[in-house]
C-alpha cells in the first residue's frame, strides 16, 4: 500500500493502546463539527470522552492547516490560569503587558485550527466564556470539548457519549464470531491480552466474559480496569467477584445499577483489593498534580504508616494494578493517576482528614525541589533541572496554590515562585509568575526580617518580569519598595538586584550611558554577595552598553569574562545570551564569520529549552551579518524574523533597533527593492523549523511558491532518525549510533509520528522508502 506523508500540524498525544469500535460516534462528531462550531462530548468518567475527542481529532487533522492542539484541563485548578493554559498548549509564547485572551485572540484571528479542550467539567464557566470569546473573534477556530455537562454557549452542538454496544443476555445464545462484534467485547478482550498473552474468547469463556461487560455497563474504563485483573485470576472469578462487590453495594439489588455508580463501584472494589498500605499511599498520591516521581512519593507520602523504603514496593502494587500509570523512560520513570483514580483517593484522604497536612509536605517538597533548582541552574545539570521543573509544573501550581489560599502561608509562597526565577524566563511564562506574585504579595502581612527578605526578593523579581514585558512604571515602584526593605536589612545581594533591575530597564529605555552604570554598581554588589550568576547576568548587558557606547575594549573584556564563567561552570543559558550579543559586537568589529557561528552556537545552546525568543533573536542577528554580503539570504531572514515577532508582540529589545534599520537599509539597496520584498515574503512563508533550519545551513534553501518541492515535514535530526528507524533499528540502538539520550530518541519518534500522521514505525519505514531517502537512495 503506497503512504505518502500529509503536511499536517497535530499536536495530539501518541495512542498507547489500540482504539476500539466508536465508528458511528466519529462520523456523528464529524458531522457536527461540520456544521457547528462548537461541539461538547458528555458523558460520565470513564466512558471514552477524551479517546473520542482525540481520534476525530486525529482523523480531521489535514482539515486544519493550523492543527489539532489539545488543551487538558483535569490537573488545572486555577480557573484564572485558563487562559493561560490555553496559550502554553498552543506554544504562545507573549512577553506584552495585554490581558492575556486579547493575545490568544489575535494568535487565533486568521487561524483555521481545531481546539480540544478536555475535562472541562470543573471550569465550566470559564470554559464557555473564554470559547465563546474565541469563537467571535476567530471564523476559521472550531472548538470540540469533553465535559460531564454542557458548557451552555449559544450555537453549541452537544453528543452524549454511550457506553460501548454489548449484547443482551435476553436472546439466544450468540456463537464466538457474533459475540467479537460487540465493541465492549472487542475491548475487553484487546485489554486482556495486553496482561495475559494468548486469551482468547471461547466458547468456554464467552459467557463469563459478555456478563462482565453487561456488568459494567459497557464503560470502558470499567472494562480496561476489570481486564488488568485477568493477571491474577481466571474470567470466570473475575466475575464472581463483580457480582458479589456489586451486590454488597447495593444492598443485595439486582436491578442494573447506573453507570456512574458501576464506575464507582469497579473504583471501590480496586480499593478494597489493595493492602492497607496501597490505599494510603493512593489517597496520598492524590495531592499530586500532572505527576510525580519516585523521590517525590518517598518524600511527601511516607511516614504514620508507611515507612520511606516501602514506598517502592508499593508503588510497584500500586502500577501493577493499574492505579498508578507509568510514564517516561528507562532514564526517567514518572508516575500518573487517571483523573477518575485521582479524584477517588481525594475523597479517601479528605475523609480521613489528613488533606491538609499532606498538602501541606506536598508543599514542603516542591519548596525545596524550586530552591534546589535555583541553586543548580547555573552549572551542568541546568539543562536536567529545566526539564525537571517543566515536568513539575502542575505540582509547582498546586503548591502555590496552597500557599495563596491557607492563612500564614504567603511567605512560602513568595519563596518559592522568587527560586523559580530563571525557570519562569526560560519558558517564556511570565504573565503566570507576575500572577502568582502580585496575589502572594498582596496577601502577605508576616513580620520580621525572613518575611522581609522575602517580599524584597519577590518585588526584585517581579519587577524583573514586569521590564521584561515592558512595563516599566509599575517596575520602578515595586523597586522602590524593594530598596526601602534592603536598606533595613542592609542586603547587599538584593541591592544588586535592584541596581541589575533598574539597569536593564534604563538598557530599554535607550539611556545607554546611564544603564552602564547601574550596570557596574549591579556587577560589584553581586561579586560582593558571592553570587557569580547575578554577575554573569550582569556582565551581558554590561557589555552590550559598552558596545553601543563604541567601547569595543570594554565590552570584549566582559563579554569575555562572562563567557570564560558560563564555560567553568558548564552552563547553556546564560551562555547563549552572551555568545548572542558578544557575536553582533564581533560582527561590528568586521569578523563576520566568526560572528555567524557564535549566533548559531547560540541557537544550538538554546534547543533544549524551546527558547523561541532567544532563536529569534539570534536569526535577526543572523539576518545583520548577510545584509552586505547575501542580501537575499538577509531579506528570507528578515521576513522568518518578522513572523516570529508576531507571536511575541513587537520585537523586544529595542536598544538594539539601529543595527536592524540600517542592515535593512543595506540589503535594500545591495538587493532592488523588488527583489528584497519577494525574498522577504519567501521568508515569511517559513515554516518556523523551516526558518531555524535556513539560519542554521548555508545551503538550505526556502521554498519558493511556484514549481518548488513539496517540503519534509521533519527537520534535519527527525529525518536522520526516520532512516534509522527505517533500517529497523530500535530507540535504543538509535540513541546509542547518535550518542543520545534514549529518551530524546523515543520523543523524536513520537515527533515523527505525530507530524507524518502516522501510527506505526512500519508505517515511517514505508514513508522512507518512498522518499527514496534509505542509504544509497537519491537525497
């Protein structure tokens, strides 16, 4: 059968199991969406919602030149945080001062994209007003969401979501063959052989098995909960056990019990097979939000009951009953409560009347886990903790969240989101830190010196964030404030941080000489706190205003010791800003090929974080540094450069504005202006790993409209390991040929499936072969 590769933008999670029957409710769904523009699946927990949702999704993909994104909602708490969840699953990275739906409403205005939105039952007003704001000001935006309610929009299409058909115990017996066609059976049966290679329905078990799922209403949560259990004991116990479970909790009735409390029910029986011991640590595990790890569990959960080194044992019971899923890979092993599970073990731990108290050591965890970070970032490990912390993040936000609603608590609170500092700028979040401070802040009234210390530090950052969005008014009097609290506690570090503040806000607003000298009082109250991060992040902009004073001797000098520290110290984000700057000075100083491959040593440094800003900064450096030379290549930079600013707003950093005018200027003129604007246009017709791929290679051509090849949807690394893969070779024999991590090859062929639209690696195989990209094949 001949694959060919669709140009398609779904941003859905990989299946893990295979997808059983629903056929009639896809193309009703389909057939909704056709015609509304909002559909909501509902239906109880556990029928299927959120696997409907994303095989339409799947299915509808080329439909939408956009994509397919989906937003889940079952870990977010916060409603005032929806907006921003939103932006964060649509990869809107905006650093304005805009109310955040303005910014997602103009991302979404000429967007032609399918939005999914599950789990909206908990947020169900601010789901359907921010949908309904969407909608209006987005034609081409159409919205399928999962929820046990309808949301209540006006124009909104709903579809109940049943059970899986499933036959009737009334009529005559059914042979096997008629038996299989049932989906409930079709799905007990893929389950069971998950967990028991070789079952089969037989004649022998084929009764057994159609009670349990007429037991189980056809649910299939219910059924894939029940199949686990095929480990342990035969069909014909696990149905005994059904029956006497639910005659117990319904006081011997034997009418059908409703589907809500089938699932409850199947929920409690799970329970009631657990030791003590697993029921503890499962309604503990319910404190966490988004996951967690093994060290988190041992930290948070043990104690009255369990000891540390049990925790193992039992979360091991816990996974091998299919309460805890586990996640990640040989490196990296995460733990995750479906949501129905989770929600389960919070009323077992708020009737047992220690909710507080574990999220109160939830909270001691994640204080530290941020303080760790803060002290780790600036070394080798920066990159781990990244990705550490960006795994924790629902964590992160539940912790806060404690923080912010239990009295007495604020002070923790502003500790942790002020350790979190870097982390924040790194993603490109900072609306939510700005958030979370301001209502910290304004709830904080302890006294004394810790609680001073700790308003001082969290002004300073989120002073910090508000110049990073330019709003500089609202920075300078939370500075005050700050300077006040320091000069009681005679602080010298957040003095410096104060000066490093103040400084790059003068930076921004043009006064160069004046930001050089803030600058300088920041570098020696930093080197006088024994905080060699704040110097380095000091030294950058240092030098910057030494180079647009045209003191090359200065600005080489710290540009130098900066990078010379970062290098000590094995660091990649400080690095890549400085080697960002320190490269348009060597430019102005006329050496523009090293120049070139400091900008691009500067993208590669930034890859592990997603930095999108820092990249596009480093392509409009790129863009200067052609303008003489290749104007054309400077002109397919200049219009990549421009679509990447519109996700950010306006292009930051203005100080830096004259190097791009007059580089424009030139490219102009060397150019024809004709020729310009049609390179120009070629670069805005980018993709964005088509433009990062373009800075990064000579010889990598933008795509022209007419008569061009139709472009690989992959980038140069995913292509490179599609091959691998297609030669037969597993992620970890990939890993091992590319010196990798095992768990960088799983996610790029996660990539690569998503992108191609595929499901299988035979499928990638097939794929490239046809573009005859195999060893010894045309390139």
């Amino acid at each position: 059968m001949t694959m060919t590769a669709p140009i398609v933008s779904c941003h859905l999670p990989s299946e893990l199991n295979s997808f059983i029957g629903r056929r009639h409710e896809i193309a009703e769904v389909k057939r909704l969406l056709s015609d509304a523009r909002l559909v909501t699946l509902i239906g109880v927990g556990g029928v299927g919602k959120t696997r409907l949702a994303m095989r339409v999704g799947f299915d509808l993909r080329r439909s939408y030149p956009d994509g397919v994104w989906l937003v889940e909602l079952a870990a977010l708490e916060s409603p005032e945080l929806l907006v921003q969840t939103v932006m964060e699953c649509l990869e809107i990275q905006d650093r304005s001062t805009r109310p955040p739906i303005e910014v997602l409403t103009d991302h979404l205005r000429d967007k032609r994209m399918l939005l999914i939105l599950d789990n909206c039952e908990h947020l169900l007003d601010e789901c359907a007003t921010v949908s309904e704001t969407l909608m209006r000001a987005a034609p081409g935006l159409r919205i399928l969401a999962t929820s046990r309610q309808t949301l209540g929009v006006v124009g909104e299409q709903t579809m109940a979501v049943p059970p899986l058909p499933m036959p009737d115990f009334d009529r005559a017996r059914s042979s096997t063959d008629s038996l299989k066609q049932f989906d409930a059976i079709r799905l007990f049966a893929d389950r069971s052989q998950s967990v028991l290679p070789g079952f089969e329905i037989t004649e022998d078990n084929q009764d057994s098995v159609a009670r349990i799922v007429r037991r189980l209403d056809g649910i299939p949560l219910a059924i894939e909960l029940a199949a686990v259990r095929l480990r342990a004991i035969s069909v014909e116990q696990l149905l005994a056990r059904l029956d006497d479970r639910f005659r117990l909790l319904t006081m011997g009735a034997r009418t059908a019990l409703p589907r809500q409390q089938t699932l409850r029910a199947l929920i409690d029986w799970s329970y009631a097979l657990c030791t003590e011991q697993e029921r503890l640590l499962w309604a503990r595990l319910s404190v966490f939000s988004g996951g967690l790890d093994l060290e988190a569990a041992e930290h948070v959960c043990a104690g009255d009951g369990i000891e540390p080194d049990e925790v193992v044992d039992l979360v091991v019971g816990l996974v091998g009953k299919s309460v805890l899923a586990r996640e990640g890979d040989q490196n990296t092993v995460r733990y995750r409560l479906l949501e129905t599970i989770r929600q389960y073990g919070r009323d077992r731990l708020r009737e047992s009347g220690d909710e507080a108290a574990l999220r109160a050591r939830h909270r001691d965890w994640f204080e530290d886990l941020a303080s760790r970070g803060q002290r780790e970032w600036f070394g080798p490990d920066q990159v781990a903790w990244f990705n550490r912390l960006r795994a924790e993040h629902g964590n992160i936000r539940s912790a806060l969240d404690y923080c912010l609603t239990t009295p007495g608590e604020a002070v923790r609170g502003l500790a942790i989101a002020t350790s979190l500092r870097f982390y924040w700028i790194a993603t490109g979040s900072l609306r939510e830190p700005r958030d979370w401070l301001d209502r910290l802040l304004a709830s904080n009234d302890a006294e004394g010196d810790a609680a001073a210390t700790a308003r001082a530090n969290a002004l300073c950052v989120n002073a910090r964030l508000a110049v990073l969005q330019s709003d500089l008014a609202l920075a300078a009097d939370m500075l005050e404030e700050a300077r006040g609290l320091a000069k009681q506690l005679d602080s010298a570090a957040i003095l410096a941080e104060i000066s490093y503040v103040r400084g790059l806000a003068t930076l921004l607003q043009r006064d160069i000489a004046g930001a050089a000298d803030l600058l300088e009082e920041a570098v020696a109250g930093y080197r006088e706190a024994d905080a060699p991060m704040g110097v380095v992040n000091a030294l950058l902009y240092l030098a910057t205003a030494h180079s647009l004073l045209g003191h090359p001797g200065e600005a080489v000098t710290r540009f130098t010791e900066g990078l010379e520290t970062c290098e000590a110290r094995e660091d990649h984000w400080f690095k890549s800003y400085t080697l960002w700057v320190y490269g348009i000075e060597v430019w102005r100083e006329g050496d523009v090929a090293r120049a070139v491959e400091m900008e691009r040593e500067a993208i590669r440094l930034k890859e592990p974080f997603d930095d999108r800003l820092g990249t596009a900064l480093c392509i409009e450096a790129l863009a200067w540094m052609a303008a003489d030379g290749t104007p054309e290549r400077a002109a397919v930079l200049f219009g990549a450069s421009q679509e990447r600013w519109r996700s950010f707003g306006a292009p930051p950093f203005g100080y830096l504005s004259g190097h791009h005018d007059a580089s424009e200027a030139l490219a102009r003129e060397r150019l024809g202006e004709e020729a310009f604007e049609a390179a120009f246009r070629r670069g805005t017709e980018l993709t964005p790993a088509d433009a990062l791929a373009y800075a990064m290679c000579e010889d990598v051509k933008p795509a022209r409209p007419a008569a061009a090849a139709q472009p690989s949807p992959l980038t140069r690394r995913e292509m490179e390991i599609a091959r691998l893969v297609a030669q037969g070779m597993t992620n970890k024999a990939i890993a091992s040929a590319l010196v990798i991590a095992q768990r960088t090859a799983e996610g790029h062929v996660e990539h690569i499936l998503t992108k191609l639209g595929f499901n299988s690696r035979s499928q990638i195989a097939a794929w490239v072969g046809e573009q005859g990209l195999l060893p010894g094949g045309a390139p």
